[in-house]
C-alpha cells in the first residue's frame, strides 16, 4: 500500500514555477483556436454525411450539418445549461489526465511512438480507440 501511496504521489506532484512555458501553450491554443475560428474561417459549416447528420438530429443536436460546431454544446447559451458546463468539463478533465496518464497525447502516440515503434505507443493507442468506441457506442447515448 506505502508503494501506491508513493506512486500516485510523484505522478501527481508537478512545478509549475519550472513549466511555465505550458501556461503560454494554453493561452496560445486558446487565443490561436479564437483567432482561426473568427477571423480565418471562410466556410463555417463541415461537410458530413447525410446518415450522420440523421443520427445526430436524433440524438437532438439540431446544428448538425449546419453549423461548424453543434450549438447545443459550445455556442455561449450553452454555458449557461448545468448539462453542457458539467460536460465540458468532465471531458476536459479525462483528457488532461488520460494525457498525463498515458504520458502523451493521441497524435503524439499514434504519429511519433508507432513510426518509432514504441510498444507503449501500441498499447496507449489501441486503448484511445477502445475508449473512443466504448464513449461513441455506450456512455454517449446515455448522456443523450
């Protein structure tokens, strides 16, 4: 058990005084994901097709197929719903710790582990499509 307690102590100890530089990465995809959205953006709804966007309308995501993002989650009326905010955040919390966790992101595995033939990089992407299928297939149509 004092292993454990050690392990899961050290993974969750991190300075942020010596990674101040992650800070300015946020801020950066924030400000760069803004700047794209608003202001380089020409077409601003995403080409799909027309079964998915059946499903979706189904699922009760009315945008689907005429919007850049589904409206019912991110467009700003959306923060308001208690449903939507716990979401978000939910979903932003299990990717930052199954990033932490997995020791790297999706691309980063899937792109850099598996040309270098990292067997950790197999392990942690046939576990990202596990987890994708699992939320897509099971938890998802919960949640709507």
């Amino acid at each position: 058990m004092e292993f454990l307690q050690t392990e899961m102590g050290e993974f969750f100890k991190f300075d942020w005084k010596a990674q101040r530089w992650n800070l300015v990465v946020v801020a950066g995809a924030i400000i760069g994901g803004y700047i794209g959205s608003q202001l380089l953006s020409t077409e601003t709804v995403v080409a799909i097709n027309p079964k998915t966007v059946s499903d979706l309308k189904s699922l009760g995501f009315e945008s689907a197929g005429s919007a850049y993002l589904p409206t019912e989650l991110f467009d700003l009326s959306a923060m308001t719903d208690v449903k939507s905010l716990a979401i978000l955040a939910i979903g932003g919390l299990l990717v930052g710790f199954g990033t932490r966790y997995a020791g790297g992101c999706t691309s980063g595995h899937a792109i850099s582990g598996l040309s270098n033939l990292q067997l950790p990089s197999l392990i942690a992407v046939v576990g990202f499509f596990i987890g994708g299928l699992t939320m897509i297939h099971l938890i998802y149509p919960l949640i709507f």
